[in-house]
C-alpha cells in the first residue's frame, strides 16, 4: 500500500543521488579526512618554520597558542552541537557578554574575582539554555535562533559597559593567564584546555551520550525510535556550548586585561569555520574531535604565519573564508568526481564484453 | 489521515466562510496581510510614542532622514527575500556592499571623469558577479547556502581590506553629481528612497505575479516537490543569488554617493540587520512565505527603532539588542501562528468527515 | 520491434525496452518491459519492493534509466528530467502527493503553467476559476484559494489528480492513489481515468487492490524483484494467477503462526485517543500471541503504535505493560518496561543508514552496554555479532555502513537491535514491507517463535496474507476507531476488508 521504501527514498529522486554520493564520499575522501588534515596542519608547520622568519621561537609559539585557546574552547561544543544537526552562531557573542559582566561585576559589585568567575560561567549556562529553550522547546531552526541571539547577546553586552572597557584586573590573576609552563613557552592555560578536549573526545567518540549524537545527526526520527531524548539531549549541548562560552570570555577579558563590549566579535564564524575543516559535516551525523582539534591548529598556524608575513590582519579573512568554502566543497566535489568516474566505469563494461 | 470517507461532497463545506458578505481571500494571503498589518500598526504606534515625548521627531527633516536610513536596508531586504523565500539565505550581503562601495570610490579616484550612470551599472555588475560566485559554489558543493556565504562574508570582506590596504576614500574624490545623488530629494523625499521604492514594487510585483517568481515559493514550499514538478531548482537558486548580489551591489553604489566617506569597513555586520528586516517582515526562514512589501516594512521598522531610541534618549548601545530580541520575537510569533493554523486545519478535516 | 506482448493492437503510444536501474548496490530494475497503448488503462502490479515506484520516478523523468530505451510514438524518449516528462505529455500521481504547503490548491495545480494576462502577469481570477471547473469535472469541492496545507490525504490526491487533468496529459501514471480514497471517491476518480482513455490517452494504474485493477484495466503487467515477469490481457488472468506471478508460488506456503499457550496480559491499552488522529482504541495482547492491528493506510494504526511505545503523546487514555502503568510520551521508559517498536519505515524510522551495522544493532542498548558511562573493549561489536548471526545478517562487515545492505537485511537488522533489548512486548510495524519472500517468510518464522518464547506481539499489516497467517486475533481500524475484533477463525479477506472500508460495522 504504501512506498517501496528499499529503493527509492520516497521524498526525491535528487537526495538518493546525493545519499549515494555522501556514502561514496564516507568510504572514499572522507573516512581519511582526519589523516588529510593533520597532514596539511604539519606540511603548514613545516613550511612556516622554514620561510618565515620567527616562526619557529618559544615566544611565537606561545603568542600562537594563547591566541588559539578561545577558539579551541568554543569548538569543542560547537563539533558536538553540529554532529548533531543544529548550530550556535551565539557563541562569540556569549564571550562577549560574559567578558563585559565580568567587567562591571568587577567594577561595581565588590565581589571577590573567584565569585565573579563562577557567576560568569553560569550566566553563560543560562545564555546557551535560552538558546536550547527556543530551539528545542519552541521548535525553531537553531540557525534562526541564534542569529538572533548572536545579535541580543552582543547588544546586551554593549549594554552593559557601553562603549567603555574595564581593564583594572588584578596583576596576578592577568599575568597566570598568560604564564608558560615552567621550563617551555607553551601556557600553561593549554593544558585545561586540552584536558577539556579529551573530555570531549570521549564523551563524543566512547559513550552512548556520543552514539546518541551521531544518530540524531544523521536521523533523528530514528534516534527517537530507540530511545533517545533528541530535544533534552540538543537542549543541554546548548547550555554546555553557553557555559564553555563563559569561561572563553574569563580568559579572553584575562588575557587582553581588558573587558569590552566589542571583544570576540565574528569569531562565531572561525569557530564554525574550524569546526567544519576538521571535517564534520554541516548536515551533523559525521566528523571527529581529532580533526577539529587539527582544524583549530591549522586555521591557528596559518594566521600566524601571515601575519608574521606581514600580511594585513584583516585581510586574512581572505583566508578563513576561502578555507571554510574549500572545506565545503572539496568533499562533495570528490565525492561527484568518484561518481562520476564509477558510472562511466560501469558504462564502459558492458560495450567491452 | 484519511479520515475522509463517506463525506465527500460535505467536506469541502468544511472551509468556514470567511465571514458574511465579505469577499472570499486566500488564507495565506490573510495571514499575510495581519502581518504586514501588524507591522504597520506597531510602526504607527512606536512613531506615535515618540512623537509624544518628543515632537520633531515628525518633522520633515527627521522624516526625511529616516527615508533616507531606510532605503539601502530595504533595499537589501528585499533581496534577501528573494533569498530566503527559496529557503536559502544569504550572509555575504554585507560584504557585497562594502565591496562595492568601496570599488564605486575607488573607480571615481582612477577614472575621475566618469558618469555617474556607468559606475551605478559597474557597481550592480560586481555585485552579480559575487552573486554569481555564491550561487556557482552553492551549486557545486550542494551545501546549505549559510555555509557558503559565509565564508564568501569573509571572503569578500578580505578581498576588500586587501584591495583597500588601509586607505580612505573621501566625498572630495568623487563627483559632484554621483554625492547628489545621495542626498538630493524629489518632492522632499530623498531619490534614495525612491530608487528603493522603485526595487520594492518591482520586487514585489515579480514575487507576486510571475510565474518564474511563484515558482521561488514553491521551491522554498517543497523543494522536492519543485524538482518533481519541473521546476528548474537549480538554476532558479542561482538567478536567486545573482539577482541579491545584483541589489547588494546598487546599495553598495548608493551607500557610496550616500556617505562619501569610505574605507574597507563600510557595511560590516550589516547582514544581521538585513536577516533580521526580512524575518520581522514575516519572511520565514525556512521558505515558502512571504513577500518583498513585508519585508520592506520590516527594514522601515528596524531604522525607525533605531531613530526612536535616540529620541527617546535610551542608550542606543540597547539598538543591537533590540534587533535580536525582535528576530526572536518574530520567529516565535511565526511559528506560533503556523501551529493554530494546522490545529485549526486539522480540526477542520475532521469536522468534515 | 515486438515486445511478444499478446492482446496488443496497433502501435504502442508508450514503450520501455530493457530498462535497468540500481541505486548503490541494490538493483531496483532489471531489464524492465512495458507498453501502454493509447485509449487503454493498464496495470503494473508486484509486491512491496519489486520496482513498481522505481519505475513510476523513471517515467516521470525523475530518475535517469542506467540502460533501457524508451519511446513515446515511436520516437526515442529522453527524460532529462520531470520538465521533460510533463513536456511529453507523462502525468504522474504519487503514492504519496507532492504539493506546495503554503501555496494555494490553485497554484498548485498551475505551477509553471500559471494563466497569464497583460505583460505576462499571473492571472489569478482566471486560475481559481479553472481550478474551480477542473474540481466540477472531478465533482468536488476543495476552495482553490485556500493553502494546501491542512488538506487531508484524499484531498490532496484530489488535487494531484486535477493538475493530470489541467494538462490534457497522454499518458497519465496513478501510483497506487487509491491507497487512502473511499470507495466513492475511487469510482469518480475511476470514471476520469476512463474519460481519459476514451480521449486516447494511455493510463498506467499501480494498485495492491486487485479488485479495482480488474474492474478498471484492460491489460496487467507483473513485476517480481525488480524483474518484468509477464504481461498479458486481464481477461485471461485470475487474481489467483496474479498473485502466483507476483509472489512466485502459491501464498497457501507463507509460514503460519505456530500455537502457543497464551500467558498473562502483557500490553494493555485503554481509551488511548490523540485528537485528530485516533480515539477510544483499547485492546489487550497477552504473552505467546500475535494481534494483527489491520485497516487501509491512514486509519491511525501506525499512530496508535507510536504512541503506544511513546514517540507520539496522546490526549486521553493509558498504556499498562504487565499491569503497571507506563508514563507517556518517553520511548526510553518504554524500552526499559520491556517495550520494543519496529516501525514501519525502515530508512526513516527504524534504522540510521549512515552509520555501521554495529552501531545500528547496539543503538538502543547503548547505554546498557557501557561500563563506568564508557563504550569500550568492543562490547558493541560483540553484542551485534550475536544477534546478526542469530538472525543470519549478511553482511560484508559489520562496521559497513547499514545503507549498503539489502532490504531483507536492513530489516533484520533492525529485528536484531530490538531482539537485542530482550523485549517482553513486540510491536512491529509492517514486518515484511519490501523485502524479498525468501526474508519474508523466515521474519514469518522468527515471530512465530518469539510469540512461542512468551512475547506479546502486536503486528500491523497490509498485506492480507499475512494477517491472516500470522495473527491469533484481528483488530481492524477503520478512521481512527477500532471498528471490528475478529477472532482467528472469523478472520478472512471479506469480513476484514468489510470492517476497514467502513461498511457493515459500525464504530
């Protein structure tokens, strides 16, 4: 009475091909996608270490790296929320008003630094969680909401120190953020921030909470079928990706010793930028820490590399952009040219025999 | 359901008359005009309120002003509609405009003596050709438009950093004749405005009465459905990117005669207020509804928020925030009616069995 | 060329020859023949699965033919896509309709062939009123003007059927459209059919209902597996034959259901109602049965299951496993209480086709396979080679994607990660849709066994056979209502098709 649904996916005929050639991809370019792009992170490397000068220097690496550490904060998040089909554009505007409250708690409430700290993170649980209500409890796009939200947050944060900046943090507490490890020029921050990303990694790649990501990802009617909470599940991928947001803004206000309201601004975009270089993909269900944690370095390395060059900072966006767009359309153009080749394959057969 | 069965004929009288003596409308076009309603009575009331508290802000000159802060948003809205209706968006808008505002400057710096007429066609020519790239690559990499445009937000904006190195442009490097066109007014009501109303009617009119425009909603409506019924899909998107790109690009040219002074910045995070003009105007996000009319609407809203608050004497670091407390608002608001009218729908086919 | 087709005269308007297509590593076609003659309706028949909508989406240019020719009046027919399907005059109707939600009934008819005034512009007056005569020929009443979102299925097939219609279409192709109509509306849309073949048009007509195939088709086509099996004239065809044809032996040799001793009430259900979409449904099924949910497409079987098992909420009403109560709305309650649902369809519902064939199987064990809150050490991998093995899985791997098993397969799969929760209850939609007899009749056998271990089956089903082969009780819906409960011995094709369609019974 109804479909045939073993051969043809009933709603087009257009998205079985593109099934087809997702699947061809996952077999092919995309099951080394992690093996590619740790391998470009170390041809880049090598590359800047040989023709840029200071590349290669204790103090480079450590500028670099302290530079990566909100980025690679917000992306452990954001690879979970995007395997899971949604995305939080509000990510950067959260540091931001994290950054400012931070500031004018500081400035006028007379609470200890610790406290305030600890405020912060939880308003930024608070600031993921309105995003996770209208996303999961209200039913919208989560592209839609937290457009909104991405334009809220950074007004909010405005709001709260106006155009002026808060800098006056206590030496001790500015200088920690910045401190090496003793005996090497990596900071010290970068160890938290990796013990987090491991954090991650398991509980994305070894737990059933994982296995749970990927299904919804990839069906999340069939996830509901088994037994998976699908919108308690987003709901709470929100709020973590808030409160993550509240400690990039602690770090961020530390590292710069300055709280303002503009701090942060578009990193939302290399955040997601970097998600989807490390290879998972924009419609969830697909991708790895590994290669995000390779997707932050790179994007890192590459700057880097180019603003020793001499390279105007702002122009290189050139080169976060044109490596957002060429992480998109790689796959899918490897994915056709496979195709492509397979049917012209399969076609010649028959004329030869 | 087929909860249809012996009740064929009775069915049909299921559909409630729309009210005694009054001439039969299409649903959707109701609920489309209480919300282009809606939005004009909520302009007429913030107008009215601040008014009260301060009346010259219905003075010509003030009104003049709001026109002319208006049209490069509606403009730009409007294209976005066109976007959007097809169940893309596109975020590069803002770019665009820089781009091309700042190409429109730097055109009259290299080739002083040129007519005003040949850098308008050059502008919206640069601008089709980004459409041109957002659509093609859209095309290529079968990836949700988000993501692609934006990385061409970076993309572009770096192009024009590059390009720009860190120069201005001033209203003394162009002529005469181009600045005129940015401030002179027809009647009292600046030419700006009028180009915008000009695009607006067109706009609209094409949405509304063409075939090729019903076509864009029927594949934001279904995409699949479109492609069964012979829709060309793809090459409707692609006209669909070119055409913004084409609109980005005239309120580039206007935003250069409007404001004379220019540098790479011009137009930064302008696609937030564009996205959010288009949403507010009851443009859904996820395609199929809405029109060019609301959306203008929209954009008259949002710059007239903009101005009342400045009259108001509220701070206007609140405006940023206002904006995204209204996409969310209008969001929600959507789908809260979609929700009553299926309830009130469904209800309906089962009254009718 | 002769196609050996007997009964034909004259040329054919429309020919396939030799049409081959696969999707991945599943033939859907092999090698296809069919040709519709102009003034004649003919049918295409075959099981779930045997090629019947593959071959639909090829004539509506929507799939390209791998190989194979087609002609339409002798001249090569390329279909580089559905504009080119509707240019040669091919209308399709879906199983399923493709409209526009948020356009209205007229443009969705209209689409791209919209009436036009002055400067090329949309004359809408002029659309609703010819929508408004194409639904006088048709004889109903559905408002052009209003959205198409909200039309219940019949009126939305209704719509499809006007936009063949606003075409003049030569060769109109129905896909199974009477799926969710009542018998009123099937004979009016039997009678445009006809008014069309009179018109020289060439009608190809796919239906599981043999009745209304034979009243309306001159001529039969049988497809089994992909494979064209026979055409011939439905004069010289019984539906015994048909049936033969399409199954490949006799249905007498489909397993039937072993007795068991019936234990205590395990699945109770009562007043269960979901405004809209089902009311008042209550039945009970006790260990070592099988109840058979029956009734047409859209009578709210598959709804009641999922609401059962907590997908769907319901307004009024409780589900009792083993005489506790069961909280509403929470499919992982229900696993725990010792529920399992094996929905009815398998891409959408049952299984995640991007990931392995491990992952799939363990996907609602995953929690109780972990230790310390980790997945590690293999456990998944194991705990899916039992239960593939159990239910002979073939696959290359179980780290293989699940997409690129066989259906029969993909189904097992998805029996095995149910099977793997040891469920008390079994709820399991459609159990055999698309999937090859061989498959059939070993799922036949393993729920036959698993009712003998003491399970509680609830089964829904449209095929008939099945029904009355497997099941120890009949429950039949007919709009939303359970209308009829018809004990084994009671149950036949006439009495439940009575009580599906609404006659004879009253709810």
């Amino acid at each position: 009475m109804a479909h045939d649904s073993l051969y043809a996916a009933p709603p087009s005929g257009a998205d079985t091909e593109r099934g087809a050639g997702r699947l061809a991809g996952l077999r092919g370019a995309l099951g080394t996608w992690d093996a590619a792009i740790v391998a470009v992170l170390l041809v880049a490397v090598l590359l800047a270490s040989l023709s840029v000068q200071n590349f290669a220097t204790g103090r480079n690496v450590q500028f670099l790296l302290l530079d990566l550490v909100p980025l690679a904060l917000l992306a452990l998040p954001m690879t979970l929320i995007v395997v899971t089909g949604e995305i939080d554009l509000s990510v950067a505007s959260t540091v931001g008003l994290s950054s400012t409250l931070m500031g004018q708690l500081w400035l006028s409430s007379g609470l200890s630094l610790e406290l305030i700290c600890v405020l912060v993170v939880l308003v930024g649980a608070v600031l993921g969680a309105v995003n996770g209500v209208f996303v999961t409890g209200f039913g919208l796009p989560s592209l839609a909401v937290t457009i909104g939200t991405l334009a809220l947050y950074r007004g909010l944060s405005f709001v709260v120190l106006g155009d002026q900046a808060v800098a006056d943090f206590p030496a001790g507490w500015t200088a920690a953020a910045v401190r090496a490890v003793p005996g090497t020029s990596i900071p010290a921050v970068v160890v938290p921030v990796l013990l987090l990303a491991l954090a991650f990694g398991v509980v994305l790649h070894a737990t059933p909470v994982g296995r749970a990501l990927y299904a919804m990802g990839n069906n999340d009617e069939a996830a509901t079928f088994a037994g998976v909470s699908v919108a308690r599940t987003k709901f709470w991928l929100f709020v973590v990706s808030g409160a993550v947001g509240g400690l990039a803004g602690i770090f961020w206000t530390l590292r710069y010793a300055s709280a303002r309201g503009d701090n942060a601004t578009g990193l939302e975009l290399t955040v997601v930028t970097a998600v989807l270089l490390g290879g998972v993909s924009i419609f969830g269900g697909r991708g790895g820490l590994l290669g995000v944690v390779a997707g932050v370095l790179l994007l890192g390395v590459l700057r880097n590399a180019l603003q020793l060059a001499d390279v105007d900072a702002n122009a290189l966006t050139i080169v976060t952009g044109t490596l957002l767009i060429v992480s998109v359309v790689l796959p899918n153009a490897v994915a056709d040219v496979r195709a492509r080749l397979h049917r012209r394959r399969r076609r010649a057969q028959p004329s030869v025999s | 359901m087929s909860l249809t069965d012996t009740g064929a004929p009775a069915r049909a009288d299921g559909d409630p008359p729309p009210g005694p003596g009054r001439p039969r409308r299409t649903l959707t076009e109701r609920l489309l005009a209480v919300r282009e309603l809606g939005l004009l009575l909520a302009l007429g009331a913030l107008i009215l309120v601040t008014t009260l508290r301060n009346d010259r802000f219905l003075s010509a000159q003030s009104i003049k002003d709001l026109l002319l802060g208006c049209a490069i948003l509606v403009i730009l809205a409007v294209g976005q509609t066109l976007v959007i209706v097809t169940r893309n968006v596109d975020l590069s808008v803002g770019s665009i405009l820089g781009l091309v505002a700042f190409a429109t400057g730097d055109l009259f710096l290299a080739a002083p003596g040129t007519p005003w007429p040949v850098a308008l066609l050059l502008g919206v020519g640069l601008g089709a050709v980004c459409g041109v790239i957002n659509g093609g690559l859209i095309a290529v990499a079968k990836v949700p438009a988000l993501v692609i445009t934006l990385g061409t937000l970076y993309a572009f904006r770096g192009v024009d950093y590059y390009w720009a190195a860190g120069r201005q442009i001033n209203a003394a490097d162009m002529p005469r004749s181009f600045l005129r066109l940015g401030n002179q007014t027809v009647l009292g009501v600046p030419v700006l405005f009028l180009v915008a109303l000009v695009v607006v009617a067109a706009v609209g009119c094409y949405l509304r009465c063409y075939r090729s425009g019903r076509e864009l909603y029927a594949i934001g409506s279904e995409p699949a459905a479109a492609r069964l019924s012979g829709i060309p899909v793809g090459r409707r998107v692609l006209a669909v990117f070119v055409a913004n790109g084409a609109l980005a690009g005239l309120a580039g040219v206007l935003y250069a005669a409007r404001f004379g002074t220019l540098d790479a910045a011009a137009g930064s995070g302008l696609e937030l207020q564009v996205v959010a003009a288009a949403v507010v105007g009851g443009v859904a996000i996820f395609g199929g509804s809405g029109s060019a009319y609301g959306a203008a609407l929209g954009a008259v809203l949002l710059t007239t928020i903009g101005s009342s608050l400045a009259v108001l004497r509220i701070d206007p670091f609140w405006q940023q925030a206002v904006v995204g407390a209204l996409i969310l608002a209008a969001i929600g608001l959507d789908r809260l009616l979609a929700l009553r009218t299926a309830a009130r729908l469904r209800g309906r086919s089962l009254h009718g069995a | 060329m002769s196609l050996g087709v007997p009964g034909a005269e004259g040329a054919p308007l429309l020919v396939l020859d030799g049409v081959t297509k696969s999707f991945g590593a599943v033939a859907a076609l092999r090698g296809v023949r069919l040709a519709l003659h102009s003034g004649e309706a003919h049918a295409l028949v075959g099981e779930n699965g045997a090629g019947k909508s593959t071959l639909v989406k090829i004539l509506a240019g929507a799939h390209a033919p791998d190989s194979g020719r087609m002609t339409l009046d002798g001249r090569p027919l390329e279909l580089r896509g559905p504009a080119d399907a509707r240019a040669a005059g091919i209308a399709v109707i879906y199983q399923e309709p493709t409209l526009f939600p948020d356009l209205s009934v007229a443009e969705n008819i209209f689409m791209g062939r919209h009436p036009l005034r002055g400067l090329r512009r949309i004359d809408s007056r002029a659309m609703n009123r010819d929508a408004e005569q194409l639904f006088q020929r048709l004889g109903v009443r559905i408002d052009p003007s209003r959205p198409a979102r909200g039309l219940s299925i019949a009126d939305q097939q209704l719509v499809e059927i006007a936009k063949a219609l606003s075409f003049d279409a030569r060769v109109l192709v129905m896909d199974e459209p009477t799926a969710a109509l009542s018998g009123v509306e099937v004979e009016r849309l039997f009678g445009v059919a006809r008014s069309l073949c009179e018109r020289g048009a060439a009608v190809l007509f796919i239906s599981h209902r043999f009745d209304e195939v034979f009243d309306l088709c001159q001529r039969v086509t049988v497809l089994r597996d992909g494979a064209w099996v026979s055409s011939d004239s439905a004069a010289d065809l019984t539906v015994d034959e048909v049936v033969r044809r399409m199954v490949g032996r006799d249905v007498s040799s489909l397993y039937p259901k072993q007795d068991a001793p019936l234990r205590d009430t395990l699945l109770e259900v009562r007043g269960l109602s979901r405004s809209g979409v089902f009311s008042d449904v209550s039945f009970s099924v006790r260990g070592g049965e099988i109840v058979a949910l029956a009734g047409l497409v859209g009578a709210g079987r598959s709804e009641v299951a999922r609401a059962v098992f907590g997908v769907d909420r319901y307004d009024a009403g409780e589900v009792r496993v083993a005489g506790r109560a069961l909280p509403p709305n929470s499919p992982r309650r229900a696993i725990a209480a010792g529920m399992a649902l094996v929905p009815e369809d398998r891409r959408q519902q049952g299984l995640v086709m991007e990931l392995s064939v491990e992952r799939n199987a363990t996907l609602a064990r995953r929690r109780a396979l972990s230790r310390l809150g980790l997945l590690v050490g293999g456990a998944e991998r194991a705990e899916a080679r039992i239960w593939t093995r159990r239910l002979q899985v073939k696959a290359a791997r179980l780290a293989a994607p699940v997409a690129t098993l066989s259906g029969g397969n993909q189904q097992k799969v998805v029996l095995a990660k149910w099977l793997a929760t040891e469920p008390r209850i079994l709820i399991i939609d459609e159990p055999t849709r698309g999937i090859d007899v061989g498959t059939k009749a070993e799922v036949h056998r393993l729920l036959s066994e698993l009712a003998g271990e003491g399970l509680a089956i609830l089964m829904i089903s449209s095929e008939l056979p099945e029904v009355l082969g497997m099941a120890d009780r009949v429950l039949v819906m007919h709009e939303g209502r359970v209308v009829r409960e018809l004990p084994r011995a009671e149950a036949d094709e006439t009495s439940m098709m009575f009580a599906a369609t609404g006659q004879g019974a009253t709810a």
